[in-house]
C-alpha cells in the first residue's frame, strides 16, 4: 500500500502520492514538482533536499 508523503516550505504543505509526482526540475535553492495531471508546485529548497524527502 502506498502512503502519500508531505512536502513543507514556508508557504505552502503539499501532501502527495510518490507516483502522481510525474517530475522535480530544479533552478539553484528552488525546486518545482509537477504532477499528473499538470499542477505545479514551488519549493524553497534544492534538489538534493527534495531527493532526501522522497527518499524517506
């Protein structure tokens, strides 16, 4: 069974199943997650700290 994850930033608490997460693209400290059905998310972190999330 698969759990959905949440994802925090300072604006904004996006809860998510890992496979609806169709990519992650990165611009330094920023990171965007886009999913299925196009919904874009912003974070204020980087890559390798949205790596270390969805790695949990």
């Amino acid at each position: 069974m698969n759990f959905p994850i949440i994802i925090s930033s300072v604006n904004e608490q996006v809860r998510v199943y890992p496979e609806h997460i169709l990519y992650v693209s990165s611009d330094g400290n920023y990171s965007v997650m886009v999913l299925h059905d196009k919904t874009e998310h912003l974070f204020s972190f980087n890559l390798s700290h949205f790596q270390q999330v969805l790695e949990r």
